[in-house]
C-alpha cells in the first residue's frame, strides 16, 4: 500500500489561506506557484502590479484558483494592514504568512548612502513587523495559524559582500527568537501559532541582479519553494522552528568556484 501524507509527517494544504509578500518573483513567486498546485488559497502581495497580474494569470491559465492580488510595500504600515484585511474578507481567515518580501546588494559600509541602508532596513525587518502584527489578532482569535521567515546565513554570520543585508537578517532572527518565546506563552490559552524560519541556501533569484555570479552553483527558486511547501505541511501539531538548507550542486569544483567569488567580492 502507497504511503500517505500522514505517514510522511505531513498534512494537507489545500484550502489554507496563505499570505506571502515579494510574491511577484524569486522563492515568493516561486512558492506561489508550487502553493497553488498543491490547493492552497493565495494573497500574494508585491510592489509590482505588472508582474502579479502576470503571475495571476499564469496560474489560472495552469486551471488553479487565480490569487487575490495585493499591490503595495511591505515598507508601509498601512498597505500591510491592508493585505491582511483582504484575506480576511476574501476567506474569513488567515492560516499563513511567508515574510518572504527583502532586498539586498552589495555595498561598502563607509560609502553606503542613509537611503540604501533604510530602504534595506525598512523592507527586510519593517516589512516583516507589519505584517506579522497585523496577522497575530486575527490567528490569535481563530487559536492557530503559521508564521513563516525567509532568513539567510547572513543571519548568522557577517557578510563583507552585502553588509546591511546581513544587519537586517540578525534583527529579523532577534525579532523571531523573541516572538517565539511569546507564541509559547499563548499556549497556555489554547493559541497554536506555529513559527518557522528558513534559512535557504545561496539561490538563483532576482537578488542577484546583472551581477556575475556563479549562478550555475545556486539552487533555483523552484527548489527552495519545496522546501517552503515542506515547512507549512508539516502536521498541525509539529512545530518545525527552523530549517537551514544548504545546496550541494555540481560536485567540489562548482562549490570552489562559489566560495572564491564570495571571497573575491568581500571588502
């Protein structure tokens, strides 16, 4: 007899209402694609009205459910507000969140402008506290809900190549240690929100730009999406807090030639 869902640790997303931001390219885009295959029901939220109308439309001619569309910055309070309001009165809920919207380039801390650094700032942390504050009412009311934060290595460690993008992922892992520690305490009331965070490895996403990267090294979007899908499968009960993934592509020479650009373009 063929294994089920269940006996791999996993349940169904089918019919989960799922708000991801920066859906319109890379791993959010990505995920969007892989979540509506497997029945999900979609927000997704990006700056681009061009590019989710393109992504829409993508997926309802694939015969999926077209996604709820939600134009606007993670960097504004009230267009994040306003995202979690159309899930709400498209479906009535809201069971997750992938925090997946950030920005990222190199730069040299001496010569890197208060604009680069706030828009940076602003979009990978501020972003993330919006929308996860104006989620937190509505799943506390309906006791359970997933949280989902796309992080980085950089989180962990510095990063001479794109220093403020590395600043902005320790904060968003202080931001999510310290929520966790809070969602254990609503449990007590009967409050089951799960949070997540994923670290993916070096990916083939917009990211990067024109920049010369070894991108033949990376793993792709697509990849990372699985991974994503995994993490919000997970059965209801189990709490996958994090999960950090590490591509191996290619053998020792692709790996070489990624470790001697990353430590070509440190400063």
């Amino acid at each position: 007899m063929d294994l089920t869902l269940a006996d791999y640790g996993f349940s169904s997303v089918r019919d989960k209402v799922v708000l991801i931001s920066g859906a319109s390219s890379g791993i959010g885009r990505a995920s969007a694609m892989l979540l509506t295959r497997a029945g999900a029901c979609l927000v997704v939220m990006a700056r681009s009205e061009q590019r989710l109308v393109a992504l829409a439309a993508e997926i309802a001619g694939l015969g999926y459910a077209e996604p709820t569309i939600v134009v606007g910055d993670v960097r504004d309070e009230n267009a994040c507000k306003g995202a979690v309001e159309r899930c709400l009165e498209r479906f009535g809920r809201v069971d997750v969140l992938v925090n997946n919207a950030a920005v990222g380039f190199p730069v040299d801390i001496g010569s890197c402008s208060t604009e680069e650094y706030q828009r940076t700032m602003q979009t990978n942390i501020d972003g993330a506290f919006y929308l996860t504050r104006a989620t937190l009412a509505p799943m506390r009311e309906q006791q359970s809900g997933h949280i989902v934060m796309i992080s980085s290595d950089a989180g962990s460690h510095g990063s001479g190549v794109a220093p403020i993008y590395s600043v902005s992922k320790h904060a968003l892992e202080g931001f999510t240690a310290s929520l966790r520690e809070q969602l254990e305490g609503w449990r007590k009331q009967g409050v089951y929100i799960r949070l997540t965070n994923v670290w993916p490895g070096t990916v083939a996403s917009d990211y990067w730009g024109e920049r010369d990267v070894p991108r033949h090294t990376f793993m792709t979007c697509d990849e990372m999406a699985k991974f994503i899908l995994q993490v919000i499968a997970c059965q209801t009960m189990a709490n996958v807090t994090d999960i950090r993934v590490q591509q191996f592509k290619h053998g020792a020479a692709a790996d070489k030639a990624a470790a001697d650009w990353f430590e070509k373009h440190k400063r």
